[in-house]
C-alpha cells in the first residue's frame, strides 16, 4: 500500500527550492520575491487551452499552468499527491483508490469533486487523450465515486504504470459542471479555461500571447509567488533568443544549440536542464532497421552498423552537449527500468564493424565500397546501400550517419520528409530501408517505451513498431511488466527485455535528447515540466 | 465605364473563387500526410486514429466530403477547425485585422517612398545620387525578407533599443486607448518596413523608368518650352503618365504582399493570419488554409479590379466594353 501526503508534498517543494542537482530548480541568487510578472515565449500558438483533448505540446505547454492532475511527478520522476492527498492500491494493483483533497475549488469558485475527476477520464481524457486513451483505456475496467472525496479506478488486471500517468501532461482534471452535456472539442471554455491550477485563465489573444493571474486560492500555501504569467507566441527560435537578450521575455522552453553556447558566455541568464517536455519526455534518438528488408535480416549487419556509429559525435556536433549517448534501449530518466551495463549494447568500434560486414558477407572493393558476396536474399555482387528516411529537420543527423557509415563502406542515401508525410511513408506504406526517429518513453515505460516492440503495434498506427520487430518473448515480457506492481520485480522484467533487445537490435539508440531551458537571472524557482512557474518568482 | 462592366467583373469572382477553392479542396486532401496525426501525437492507437477520423468525416470517400465542404459553404459556413474544435471563419477573422494592419502601412510605405525614390532617381539620371539609390533598391529587392528583418531587428531593436524585437503589444504593460496605439505603431514599424522594403524597389524602379520616358515626350518638352518650373513639369505633366503601369504593379503587388506577410508574420511573431496559415499547413487544418485560400484570392482579384478602375479615372481614353 502506498500513503503520501500533502507534508510529502510541502517538504518535495522545499527539497526542490533547496537542490542544486543538474535538473531541479536553479537556487535563487535572492530569496523568492511575491509579485511580478513573467513573460515566457511559446512556440506556437497553442488554438486552444484545453489539455485534456490533446497531447500536443503547443496546447500542454500554454495550459498546464491552469489545470492539476491527482498527481505531479517529481524530478526523479517519483509520483506525489496533487488532486489527489494519497492513494490506496488494493487487490495486486488492480484497485485504485484515490482520497482527494480538501477544499479544492475551481477557478469559478465550484468545489471540485470526485464526480470532476470520474468525468475527465470517462468522457474526455479515454477519447480524446491518445497516450491515456491507449494505454489506461485499453486497461480500465471501472471508475466509481464512493463519496465526494473518494474515487477508484478498477482494472481488469493489476496496472502497475497508472500513478506516473496520472500528472497534469497525462491526465489534467477538468470541470464537470463546464464540461458535462457538451462536446469537449467544441467547447468555448477551451478558450477561456476554468482549471484548478496555480494560475488563472485572464485573457487569451489568439497568435500573440495568453495572461494567466495568480489564483488566490490555490491549494499549496504561499504559491504561487507571481501575480501573473504571460506566454508570448514567437515562432522564430532565433527571435526568442533575440527577445530574450532584449529583455522582452524572461523564459525559454529551449534553445538552439549554436546560441547557447554564447547566452552562457554573455551572463545574465540561468539554464535548467531537462529531459522532460510537455510533448513527451525522456526522448531517446533512435535508428530503426526495417526487419522485412533483405539487408537487414542479418543481425551481424544490423549490429556492424551500430557499432559504425560514434554517438559521442552526435551529442558533440549535432545536440551542441544537449544530450548524452544513450546506453540502453530504455531511457536512464526511467530509473527503475533502465538497465546499466548491458554487455551486448553497441558502443563505436570500427574495426568491430568491419569484421562483422566482411563476416556478414558484405566485400570491401578496390574502391572502398562493398557488395555482397552470398548474403542470403540478396543477389552477389549487390553493393551495400540502403535509403536512411528522416525529418527534414532532423537534416544534421542525416548527415552525420552518411558519413560515419561510409567510414565503413557502407553507402547511405538520405529521404528526408515533412513529419507528416515521414509517418505515413514509414508506417503505412513502410516504403523505407531504415530510418531515425525520437521515441519519447514517457515517464514509465508503458507509456513510450512498449509500442516500439510489441508485435501487436506493427502497422499503421504512427510512431509505434517502425522495425517490425516481433519476438514473442518479448510480447509476454511486456505484459508480465505491465501487471507488476513491485517496482524492483517490473524493473527485472525491464532488465530482461532490454537484455533481448540489445541482442536482436531491431533498433539502435543513439542519444538521449536533453532540452535547455533558460531565462533571466533575475528570476528563479522553476521547475522542469508542468507546473514550471508554480513556485518561480522574478524580481522586477 | 459603364455598370453593366463592373457587375459583369463582380460576377467573375464567384467561377474563379469556386476553380481556386476546388483546386485547393483537391490538394490538400489528395496531399500526402493525416490532420489526425497532428491531433493525436505520436501516441494514439489505431482505435483512436479510426475514432477522430470518424468524428471529422474523414473517413468518408473523397467525393463526399467535398459535397458537404460546399454544402456548408453554401450557407457561408467554412467548417470547423480540427484543431481549434470553433468556426474556421471565425479563427480567421480574429487574425485578419492585424495582417490587415501590416500590409495596408507596408503598401502605404511602399507607394510613398517607391514614388519618392523614383522621383529622386529619374531627375537625377546617371548622377551619383542615382546610382547609389538604385543599387540600395536592387539589394534590398534581391535580399530575402527574413534576412532583412533580422539585421534589422539586430540594428534598431536589440542594438539601438529604439523598437521592440517582436509581437504587436508590450507583454509587461497593457495599454487601452490612445497609449494602446502608440504602442501597436511602435511594434509596427520594424515589420512594415521589411514588408515594404522590396515593393520600394519595385515601385521605385518603375516609377524610374516610367517618368524617364515621359519626361523625353513631346508634351512634357512643350510644357518645358511654355516656361512651367521644373517641379511643375515632372509632378503634374510627367507623373500622371508616368504611375500608370506603376499602379497596375501596386495592385499586382497585394498578392506579393500577402506572402511576404507569411514570413514578416514569423520573423517578428506578429499574430496575423499568415502565421494562422503556416500553423494551419503544418496541422493539416484544411478548413482554416481554405478560408484563408478563399480570402487572399478575393483580396487579389478585388484588389485587380480596383486597379482597372484607377486606370479609367488616371487615363480617360482607356474604356472597358
């Protein structure tokens, strides 16, 4: 059984105010000041503020302020009450039992209520949130409301992941009283938000800015500091950077990695880093090798391109050091599910991958290149080349792959494409050889991390099984790790699938993606996702 | 110029904004790529893809949702933003005052400073003066907008401080009334100017060439020869010759304007409709880039016709049948 208060709460936001760790909240070079205003710049325009009918992370990153979830989650990834006080889990983890906090009230002054909370997930988020609609929906059995306090959730087997979905980005609550009788697309108070978040909805300009006021009543005590947040619509990376210098805007969700380097050298600002984005988190680079093709039916191939691949060069010149080599197919932001030391991960090695190629069958020519020599399904003499199918925005990846693989012999001919026509090519048509794509494994690896390898996601849902990979071994792995509760015993479930992975390398992982998050230093208190200005304060 | 014209032009806009409509209708949809993936993330299943789809009719044959798209047009109703979840009309007119805003001044400066440029450059033939100006047009004609505004943005907003960097109000102070328009002037004039700068060059140009031309004529030699003072001779015997094609240019220019917006929009995080095309491209959102279609190519052939009205009143001769 689980229990955690609201002192677990109190005494996590005094830890994170104190911490000086890479990825908590900077220190305040003053004490937290009341009052203010914070301009933040947003990238685009979110359309509507509604984060419960959505996961895209325009709307997520302009409403999350607004909205709670039963739970935050803290910079170790660790759940907290929020809506929620505490929690029971009963039956093996096939019970939830929510007991919900006192004196809650929306922004319209309403009480907030367990029907509020069985409402948001029953009418709204299991439609219309595609992360919870697939994973909690597929999995739910009931939600019932004991009293106005209570809510449980029952499963039709225990579901270990459900409290790390349960935060603001996962599963905001919205109003019953607003909501119920109504489409929820089509509501106007997408527009004009009633929440119970630390700040208030206040006036919304479509294209150029929302203002968020302080909520008076907000549930943790002396929070929020600032009296208002306004999130400025920039969509140029470049102008943010200038708006910021300019002391127009005070915050940045991220930057590009050529002007970092010179924001750290000019001073006046802080930097927070973080692997957690309203869009998705833990973000992992991936290659993937497309199974049904001839060229890669031989793992020694798959596994000669891996170790080609020098990933400390990408986090150098591509990421500008905003990332690290990623050194296992589960990110390391999933603690207990990353697995350390796996002997079988790839790591660069060239002469490695020569001997694999020449072993796969795969000749080197007078003039570098190879061709095959008995390599099963493939004509001899067949030179090695496959297409590498990418965003376009992802052009410096491209590039750097072509020129590590040709290192070995290996020929790669680059298909970049705009996101949307990258999905359907790769995944319904599957009219490609390999490809790179960032796989965001969520805070719990039910969420990001399974439809990358189960056999039940090949097909033409987008982002999901892009190798074709099926291994039934890994398909029950997957399912015993879903319906273990203990985290030690689900992250031994973990330790094996990623044991099977780096062995068939359906994939290769390349780097894990951090963003920078920067702003003015005469602001502080941040924190890394969600509620970022919860407890941040500016002094003017 | 009779009304029978004017009627008969009015009546043309409706088979050419119906061809563009049906033209866009057939590539957005037949383009490759899924407005439901732009809703979803990357983390729906095939359930919730086939649910969306459903919802927004986009599961049903191509030929029936164009039925329904022109049905609802009809009755001047453009549909509902997939994204947005409201009117796509309404989402587009929110956004259309400040692009309005923006070309309108850019068009404004651009006439004036292209007119006063060509003045300048054509009584000035081969002096410095005119070879400095003209080469300063031809760049800024050849430079990219977006090049533009940056330097200019580094130049006069993050080196001199004199103007804001981006947006159309102060984020720190909100201002009604009076202030509230001083403020927007002060956010408009960096992006107007960089929208300008290559009608400038255009208009100049032409205006160069055009007065040349009249100021070798007969007629202008005569008013020369009759003692009138040179302003006299260049601003009313030579001009009026000279801004015919220069107006036929102003009017084709509006469709010129209204892209270059696009990128104006971006680079100065102005919240005009061109931005709502770009966000509207990327999400696939076809009910708000057909409104917004349907809008810039009214706004060109309006603004074609009233450039042939311009023509009968600045050259009587000219009749239309």
């Amino acid at each position: 059984m689980l229990r955690r208060g609201s002192a677990l709460v109190v005494s996590a936001v005094l830890l994170v105010s104190c911490s000086t760790t890479e990825g908590t909240p900077e220190p305040a070079a003053d004490s937290p000041v009341r009052g203010g205003t914070l301009v933040a710049a947003i990238t685009a325009d979110p359309g509507q503020l509604n984060p419960a009918i959505t996961t895209s992370g325009d709307v997520h990153t302009a409403s999350e302020l607004m909205y709670n979830g039963l739970v935050s989650l803290t910079p170790d990834r660790e759940p907290v009450g929020e809506l929620a006080e505490s929690w029971d889990v009963e039956d093996n983890g096939a019970l939830y039992r929510f007991h919900l906090r006192e004196g809650v009230t929306w922004h319209d002054g309403e009480p907030f209520t367990s029907a509020d909370v069985k409402f948001s997930f029953e009418k709204v988020l299991l439609k219309y949130h595609s992360r919870t609609a697939a994973s909690v929906g597929q999995a739910l059995e009931s939600i019932s409301t004991p009293d106005e306090r209570t809510v449980e959730f029952r499963f039709k087997e225990p579901y270990a992941p459900f409290p790390l979905q349960l935060d603001v980005t996962e599963a905001p609550i919205i109003p019953e009283h607003i909501y119920a009788g109504t489409d929820p697309l089509e509501n106007p108070a997408n527009l004009e938000p009633v929440g119970t978040g630390p700040f208030a909805f206040e006036s919304y300009k479509p294209g150029a800015e929302i203002r968020l006021v302080r909520n008076p009543d907000y549930f943790i005590d002396g929070q929020p500091l600032l009296d208002e947040v306004v999130l400025r619509v920039i969509p140029d990376a470049e102008s943010q950077v200038i708006a910021l210098e300019a002391g127009e805007v005070d915050w940045l969700f991220g930057v590009p990695g050529a002007d970092l380097a010179r924001l750290e050298e000019d001073g006046g600002f802080e930097f927070l880093r973080t692997t957690v984005n309203p869009g998705g988190s833990n973000c992992i680079m991936t290659v993937s090798f497309n199974l049904e093709k001839p060229v890669f039916q031989d793992v020694r191939t798959r596994r000669a391109v891996a170790t080609a691949i020098d990933s400390q060069q990408f986090v150098d010149r591509v990421l500008f050091g905003q990332g690290k080599v990623a050194e296992a197919p589960i990110s390391s932001g999933i603690d207990f599910a990353h697995a350390d030391d796996l002997p079988d991960m790839p790591t660069y090695d060239k002469q490695t991958a020569e001997d694999l190629l020449d072993e796969a069958g795969w000749i080197r020519q007078g003039d570098g290149t190879r061709v095959a020599q008995g390599v099963q399904g493939i004509p001899d003499g067949t030179p090695l080349s496959f297409g590498f199918t990418l965003f376009t925005s992802f052009d410096a990846y491209g590039d750097l792959f072509k020129a590590q693989l040709a290192d070995v012999g290996i020929d790669v001919e680059l298909d970049p494409q705009e996101p949307d026509i990258f999905a359907e090519t790769v995944f319904v048509d599957r009219d490609f050889d390999s490809n790179i794509i960032s796989y965001c494994n969520g805070a719990d690896p039910e969420i990001g991390v399974k439809r990358m390898y189960v056999s039940s996601t090949i097909g033409p849902v987008p982002f999901s099984n892009a190798a074709a990979y099926s291994n039934p071994s890994v398909d029950s792995l997957f399912d015993q790790a879903r319906t273990t509760v203990d985290p030690g015993e689900r992250g031994e479930v973990y330790r094996q699938i990623q044991e099977i992975l780096v062995e068939d390398l359906p994939y290769f992982w390349v780097v894990e993606t951090e963003a920078t998050r920067v702003y003015s230093s005469r602001c502080g208190g941040f924190s890394q996702a969600g509620h970022f200005a919860e407890a941040a304060y500016c002094r003017q | 110029m009779s009304w029978g014209y004017l009627l008969r032009r009015l009546a043309q806009l409706v088979p050419t904004s119906a061809l563009i409509l049906l033209v866009g209708f057939a590539l957005i949809h037949l383009a490759p790529g899924d407005p439901v993936l732009a809703l979803a993330g990357e983390h729906g299943d095939a359930e919730y893809y086939a649910f969306m789809r459903a919802k927004f009719g986009l599961d049903q044959p191509l030929h029936e949702q164009l039925f329904t798209f022109v049905a609802n047009l009809a009755h001047g109703d453009l549909g509902t933003s997939y994204v947005q979840g409201r009117p796509a009309s309404q989402i587009i007119l929110e956004r259309l005052p400040a692009t309005l805003l923006l070309t309108a001044t850019a068009l404004t400066i651009a006439s004036i400073l292209g007119l006063g440029f060509g003045i300048f450059t054509a009584t000035r033939r081969r002096a410095w003066q005119d070879t400095t100006a003209t080469t300063v047009l031809l760049a800024t004609y050849a430079a990219p907008v977006f090049l533009i505004g940056q330097a200019l943005i580094l130049l006069f907003a993050l080196g001199a401080g004199w103007f804001p960097v981006q947006g159309m109000t102060s984020a720190v102070t909100p201002s009604n009334g009076f202030s509230h328009a001083v403020d927007v002037a002060h956010h408009l004039v960096l992006p107007a100017l960089v929208l300008a700068a290559p009608e400038v060059a255009v208009i100049g140009r032409l205006t160069r060439v055009g007065l040349l031309q009249e100021l070798g004529s007969d007629h202008v030699r005569t008013a020369r020869a009759k003692g009138s003072p040179p302003p006299m001779v260049v601003g009313k015997h030579a001009l009026r010759g000279a801004v015919m094609p220069v107006v036929t240019v102003i009017g084709n220019r509006v469709a010129h304007l209204a892209s270059g917006a696009v990128v104006v929009e971006v680079v100065f995080g102005w919240p005009g409709m061109g931005r709502l095309l770009v966000d509207a491209l990327r999400d696939q959102d076809s009910p708000i880039i057909l409104g917004i279609f349907l809008l810039v190519s009214l706004t060109v052939m309006t603004a074609n016709l009233i450039t042939d009205l311009i023509y009968v009143w600045l050259d009587p001769r000219v009749l239309f049948s």
